[in-house]
C-alpha cells in the first residue's frame, strides 16, 4: 500500500467516524429532549392538582359561614 493510499483511507475512516458520532449524539440529545419532555409534562401536572388544592385551602379558609356552623356542631357533638 502507497502512502498516498493510506492518507486516503485514514482520512475516510475519520470522515466515517465523525459523521457516525454525531448521529450519536443528536439521537442522544432527542432522547435527552424526550424525558425533558415528559419531566415538563409531570411538573405541570403537579402545579395543576397543587393549584386545586390551594383553591380548595382558600376556600375553606374565606368561608366564615361554613366554619362557624362547623364550629357550632362541634361545640354540640362535645357537650353530648
């Protein structure tokens, strides 16, 4: 083999290799992409049910009416 030969095929071996490699990595980096995706997905609906149970907390919390036939039959169930 001619060294002119060899420097081809060294040069084509590495033009292989790194066109291989980033393949590599862009299909590492979609699938990087898809769990940060579905980690998105899971934290907004997280915020979601937090939201609706702050919206409950509210209003349990703002309803004076109810707490205080809640804490008239409390009163009555211990005096039982």
């Amino acid at each position: 083999m001619n060294p002119f030969s060899m420097v081809v095929a060294i040069v084509l071996i590495v033009s292989i290799a790194k066109v291989l490699s980033r393949r590599y990595q862009s299909l590492g980096q979609q699938q990087h992409h898809l769990v940060q995706s579905a980690d998105a997905m899971r934290t907004q609906e997280e915020m979601r049910q937090l939201k609706e149970r702050v919206a409950v907390l509210e209003r349990v919390i703002t309803d004076n009416h109810g707490s205080l036939g809640l804490d008239r039959e409390i009163e009555r169930l211990r005096d039982r």
